[in-house]
C-alpha cells in the first residue's frame, strides 16, 4: 500500500496499517512472540495499540528498532515522536503517538510484564491482527461499492442545440513576401490627341 493511499483513509485505519508494517518489520528480524495489544480507549491515554516483541540479544534490539523505524519512515513517511533506550538496547521504546513499540531483551520483557500490566488491552498475534485489518478493509469496500451502486443515476436528456462558435481557422502557411516591382513603363507613349 503506498503512503498516498494510507493518506486517504481513516486515522485508526492509518494506525492499523502502520502497526502491521512494523509487526511485519518484527517478525523479518526474527523478533519472538511478537503480539500487538488493543488498549482499552478509556485506559489508554493518548496510544491504541501497543506493540511488543521480544529480541535474543541487544545487537538484535537496535536492529529491529532501527529497520522499524526505516521502513515506516520510506514507505509511509511516519516518524517516530520519541524513541528511548536505544543506547543500552535492553528495552527500546518507538513512540508513533497513536501506537507504541515495545522492543525488550527476553529477560527485560519477562521483569516488566507490561502484558499484564495492560490487562484491559486485548492481546492479538499479527496474524489475528492483519485478518482484522484485510475484513475492516473489505468492508469498506463493500460500503463505497453499495452506496456507489445506490447513488441514482442522471438522467438523459434531449440534447439542446449546441451554438458553434466560430473557430479561428489556422494561420496559413505564409510565403516570404515578394518585393513588387513598379509597372514597367511602356515603350509607346501615350499622348494626348492634338487638336
């Protein structure tokens, strides 16, 4: 999907597409047990989706962070608001405002439980998540595609008698000007009758 087309659409539609991006980033990376969680919009402030994954090593870390944060930068044109925890590499946070990325150590993740921290949040793998999105999408469709066929259609009408206005006719092509030479005189003159 291209960033104009992500453009067009609603802004949580925008933040779903955006999210799958990144978990998509995640699972290229060999990120483990990645899961997106859904916040409670009464719980959750100013963020709709937290999404966490889990990295074996801190070299790990800073790369998914970094391809995340490339990837939604060239194909979407989003940047990250703040990013945090990129030097130590054990818990790098992404925030994109509307959504948060979460990249821990396994340990670092295990301490914090941040899952369990959010226990109003609905928990989605990324498959769950991109089937979600692919029927939100589809809907859509359906909606635009049905009011489309429902719009009424014009009717027609006898044709009205069109004025034609006069068209400039092009230029013609014009030749080089030709110097005109004065009436040769004649050789007889003309003289006046004598009386």
């Amino acid at each position: 999907m291209t960033s104009k087309q992500v453009d067009q659409m609603q802004p949580r539609q925008q933040t779903r597409i955006l999210v799958q991006a990144a978990a998509a980033v995640c699972e290229d990376k060999k990120g483990q047990d990645t899961r997106i969680l859904e916040l409670d919009p009464v719980d959750a402030g100013l963020s709709d989706f937290f999404l966490v994954t889990s990295a074996t090593n801190d070299r790990q870390a800073v790369a998914i962070a970094d391809e995340i944060e490339l990837r939604l930068k060239r194909e979407f044109g989003a940047y990250a608001n703040s990013v945090e925890g990129r030097r130590q590499g054990e818990w790098i946070l992404l925030d994109y405002v509307d959504f948060v990325v979460h990249v821990f150590l396994a340990e670092r993740r295990a301490f914090y439980d941040i899952e369990r921290l959010r226990k109003s949040a609905r928990p989605l793998t990324p498959a769950q998540f991109d089937t979600e999105l692919k029927v939100a999408l589809a809907a859509k469709t359906r909606g635009v595609r049905k009011k489309a066929s429902a719009a009424p259609k014009p009717v027609k009408t006898a044709k009205k008698a069109v004025k034609k206005t006069a068209v400039p006719a092009k230029p013609a092509m014009r030749k080089k000007p030709v110097a005109k030479k004065a009436p040769a005189k004649s050789a007889t003159r003309k003289t006046k009758p004598r009386k």
